[in-house]
C-alpha cells in the first residue's frame, strides 16, 4: 500500500542526504502513519491517517 494519508493526502517527499563533503545520495521523508479505526460515510474502517490529521480532529472515531 502507497503511504498516503487518506484525509489531506499528505505523500513521501524526496531530497539530497547531504554529506560533509557535500556528497550528494537520494533520499525520501515518509509522513508519519498511524493505522486507525475511523468512521467513513456510516462505517466503521481502517485507514492510515497522519499525525497531523489526527491532532486536529479531522478524523471522526468510532464511539
């Protein structure tokens, strides 16, 4: 499965690893997922869900 927060779309961004010597190698910044039991359209599911989101309320959880 892609890492992808199902709310605000938040996706993998990528870059340089930066050495001293300023040698450059590929790199990637993964959003921090969490796996969560949320309340979609009426149902109960799981979905992977930033932190972000989850701070801010944006994910409605089942009672």
């Amino acid at each position: 499965m892609a890492n992808i927060c199902a709310i605000c779309g938040k996706k993998p961004i990528t870059g340089h690893r930066i050495s001293h010597a300023h040698n450059l190698s590929k790199r990637r910044w993964l959003p921090n997922l969490q796996k969560v039991r949320a309340v979609i359209n009426g149902e109960v599911k799981r979905i992977k869900v930033c932190t972000t989101c989850l701070k801010l309320g944006r994910v409605q959880k089942p009672a």
